[in-house]
C-alpha cells in the first residue's frame, strides 16, 4: 500500500510551475484531497506534483474518514494530508488550478487577477478538453490551461451547475459516494488529458565520457 503525501507540505508554491496542479475546495478535508489523492496515482510517472488547499481551510486537519476510505478502495493508496490555507504563492506556483465549484473559482481569481486563464473548476477542464486542437501538445501544465481557456467559446456555457461538485459534508453515505465518483470521473479524464498533451520534460544531456 502506498501513501499520498502532501507535495508541498509547508504551502511555500517552490516548485516548477509548469509541471505542478493544484486542486482547491473549502476546507480541504473532503473533496479536494481526494482529488489531489486520485489525479497523483495516476500521473506519477509523469514528473508532475499535484497538491490541493482549501479558501476557508481547516489547517492542520486530516482528511475525513470517508476521503481516505474512498481513495482506499480505489487505488489502494492512504491520503497522508493535512488541511492548508490557498493562498497567492501557491496559485502563482502552479500551472493549473482546478477548483470544485465556480464560487471556488471566482474566489482564486479574486485572489490572483493574472492567474485568470489557469483556473476552472475540475469539471469545466474537462468539458473544454475536447476542443482542445488536435493533434497538439504542451510543455507544461500552464500552456495547456492557456490553451483550455482559449476553447470556452467554442464549448459553450455549461447549465447551471453542471460545473460543479457539491460538497458532501455532513450528509449522507448516498451523497458522498455521488460526489466522490463523479470527483473520480473527472480526475480520471484529466489524468487523460495530461497523459496525452504534455510532452515529456526534456532530459539531462549525458556526460562525455572522459
């Protein structure tokens, strides 16, 4: 069994903005490391970090019961993660910020006019996703959000509340497995994404040998 543990754990944003995703809910118990638990087993050969926060974050707290059950039984991984607060160095450290709802969303913006183009919800991404031109691939994490903001013309506005995934706490066992699988759903469509648009960081040249 493997554990995911917190990328950046200190919340200081030092790592390389092209290759980092950061996934943003409330309190950062419940949906966000979840989804910050699923996206990293999935793209962990992909030289990327993936980290959460919440707006209103309950720092220090561990996830829920019900997160680390649920990315249990998918994945077979423990979600070793502590609440931290969202702020303006860890947005402008990462390439993407994918949030859970739209009020998320206008909160990140709020916070960091110029990250504008890098933020959507989990399921917006998604949604743009396919119009993203074909054939094309990205450096990094940040000019294929560059590339995904371009498409929200042509995919169109969502109906209400389509782009969101409503928080579970506090309800029931029903409400919490239909947010999680469809937090499931959309991580797993964004590992895609990512898998097939970026292209690999270039490697270390090889040393002469002497």
């Amino acid at each position: 069994m493997t554990s995911i543990r917190p990328a950046d754990p200190a919340g200081t944003g030092e790592h390389d903005r092209s290759r980092s995703v950061l996934v943003v809910c409330t309190a950062n118990i419940c949906r966000s490391p979840l989804a910050e638990g699923l996206l990293q087993v999935q793209v962990d050969d992909l030289d990327l970090t993936v980290g959460s926060a919440g707006t209103r974050a309950l720092v220090g707290h561990p996830p829920i019961p019900e997160s680390v059950d649920y990315l249990r039984r998918r994945t077979g991984s423990t979600l070793m993660h502590r609440g931290r607060q969202m702020t303006s160095q860890l947005i402008l450290g990462s390439g993407v910020v994918l949030t859970m709802t739209e009020r998320q969303r206008a909160e990140v913006v709020r916070l960091v006019p110029g990250a504008l183009r890098r933020v959507f919800t989990l399921r917006q991404f998604v949604r743009l996703a396919p119009h993203l031109p074909e054939g094309t691939s990205y450096q990094g994490v940040d000019e294929l959000a560059e590339a995904a903001a371009r498409c929200r013309a042509l995919a169109g506005p969502p109906e209400p509340g389509d782009d969101d995934i409503v928080d579970p706490y506090g309800g029931s066992p029903e409400m919490y497995e239909h947010s999680f699988a469809l937090i499931a759903r959309a991580t797993s469509r964004v590992a895609d994404v990512l898998r097939s648009r970026l292209r690999c960081p270039a490697a270390e040249p090889t040393p002469p040998a002497r």
